[in-house]
C-alpha cells in the first residue's frame, strides 16, 4: 500500500472540523439503464423547486444504490437502484493515496474488501484489485470499487440524479477535482454534493457554485435558515430523531426556503410519518420496495387523503 503524504481529505481532523462547525453554526446545510441518449430528465435542484406539503409523496433516494439486492456502493449496487423507482442513488466518495475519487463509505475498507486498512493508504490500482463483494455473496465476488468516473458513466445515461456525500473535508482543489469530473461527463444538472462539513461545502461554492450542496446534521438546533446558509445549502439532510423530537422542523426548513431530507428509513412506519411531516426526500437502503409502497399509497382511493397534491420529482 502507499504509504507516502496522504492527499486524501483530513479525516483524522475530525474534533477540529467539529469546532469550526459549531462557530460557524454560532455565527451564521451497468448496468441496464441505456435506454435512449437524448431522453428527457429532471435537473436535480428542480427537487426543490416545489417543495413538499405534508401528505405529497417524497422523492426517493437509494442509499449506497441498492444494498438489498447487491453489495454497497458497487456498480451492482448502484446500477440496481438507478433501474429502480429510485429518483437519486446517493454514494460516498473519498480520495485515494494518489487522489483518485473512489466509492466507499467506511474509512477503512475492512467491512466491505478483502484488504485491510485506511482508504487513502490505498492507490487506486491497489484498491481496484480487491474483491468488494465477497462479503456480500459469492455471485459478487471479484465486485470492485468503482472509481466515481465509473459511475458517471452509468449516471449519463439514466434518467436518474445523484447525490454525492464528500466523506472526510475537502479542499478547495479536491472540489474542484470532483466538479471537473461531473461537468467532463455532461451531469452538473443531476448531481447534488452533500457532506457533514460546512467548510467542504463553503469549498464547493467557492470553486462550483452552480452544484447544489446539501449539508447533513443529525440534529438540527436553531435557526436552520442560518444552518443552511454558513454552507451555501439548498437542502438539509438530518436524521428521523430530528424530525420525530421535532414535528415542527419541515415547516420551519421549508419556511427558510429550504428543501429536506431523512435518513436512513427502511420501513412503511417511518415513511408514513415522514411522508406526513411533508419532507421532501426519503434516504433509504430499499429503493424498490419505496418505490412500490409509494405507488400503493398514492393510487389506492382508500388512501386519498394520504394523496392529496401528489407530484412526481426526478
């Protein structure tokens, strides 16, 4: 593995980063998808450009792709939910030893490889030769971890959008790697960035300003118009703890003009309550069952009222 300067973002910085963002809080959020080159589809910020009303249906985002079906944040994966009900597939991106952006939520890659160790002591030929999906079932194995250029490349052809969460903090030119990348493949209008660091996303509208950013919070204290507006978010994605000690929190992010999102909700108990509360994404590691639960939901006439005002997004 390499072992020289680590380019990647400075994940071991983390108690610091956590401090800067409490003042800046105080002071200021494939695999069959070809289906035809020119199809017509939705730019991702137009997810909120109307925002939702309690009862409308949430848009639906695959988390790591499809992780009932394939290993997370495979091209498997990924390819799953873009041929799904899903109108987002969300991934994590890090950067390896020689700053290629790679697909991999944990910082180390022990759960999901058969390697061991930190994501950025890998190259990205050290890291492309482990097997990713092993672990998950012996169809997969010999998976690997794509490289974020693998799945645009997927993603141009979908009529799908994506989220992309920055793990770790950026630089200004670790953006911008990643800006260029998404404008080389003709997606800026379907990407959104999220990450947990303000000043990743300050980063972003530094050197990316038309790519929507998203800040996510588990717990969202205070004024989320000020929250959202230290990073330059159109969107906050915060937890189901947040919204359920606080029923009142979507009206008053969507009074700010801002659009939200829930992670990680896997079941029809918590969609109905997050649905109800008006939010206007729902993260979820069941694209396809989502997508199914909605489409009963919202054509069934025993549940009108549950269905008042349904549009689609994405």
């Amino acid at each position: 593995m390499v072992t020289s300067q680590n380019p990647a973002p400075a994940y071991r910085d983390q108690r610091v980063r956590r401090a800067t963002l409490a003042a800046a809080i105080v002071t200021a959020i494939t695999l069959a998808l070809v289906l035809n080159a020119n199809v017509t589809r939705v730019h991702a910020a137009g997810a909120f450009s109307s925002l939702r009303s309690p009862g409308e249906a949430a848009f639906i985002a695959g988390h790591r792709g499809d992780k009932t079906v394939a290993p997370e944040n495979t091209l498997q994966a990924l390819g799953q939910a873009l041929n799904s009900a899903a109108d987002y597939v969300e991934t994590d991106v890090q950067l390896t030893a020689d700053g290629v952006p790679v697909l991999m939520h944990d910082w180390t890659v022990d759960r999901t490889t058969n390697g061991t160790g930190p994501v950025w002591n890998y190259s990205y030929e050290e890291l492309s030769a482990l097997d990713a999906g092993s672990w998950f079932g012996e169809e997969f194995a010999g998976a690997t971890v794509p490289s974020l250029e693998e799945f645009l490349n997927l993603l141009r052809w979908s009529t799908k959008n994506a989220i992309l969460e920055l793990k770790g903090s950026w630089t200004d030119e670790q953006v911008g790697l990643i800006a260029d990348l998404i404008a080389r493949h003709g997606v800026s209008d379907h990407v959104m960035i999220g990450s947990f660091d303000i000043m990743t996303l300050q980063a972003l509208q530094r050197v990316s300003p038309e790519l929507p950013g998203m800040l996510i919070v588990r717990d969202i204290v205070g004024d989320p118009g000020a929250l959202a507006a230290a990073a330059g978010a159109v969107a906050l994605v915060t937890s189901k703890k947040a919204i359920t000690q606080d029923p009142e929190l979507v009206e008053r992010v969507h009074d700010a003009g801002l659009g939200i999102l829930i992670y990680t909700l896997n079941d029809s108990e918590t969609w109905s309550d997050a649905v109800s509360l008006g939010v206007d994404g729902i993260v979820t590691d069941r694209p396809a069952e989502l997508g199914q639960w909605i489409a009963q939901e919202f054509t069934d006439p025993d549940n009108l009222p549950f269905a008042k005002g349904v549009h689609a997004a994405g």
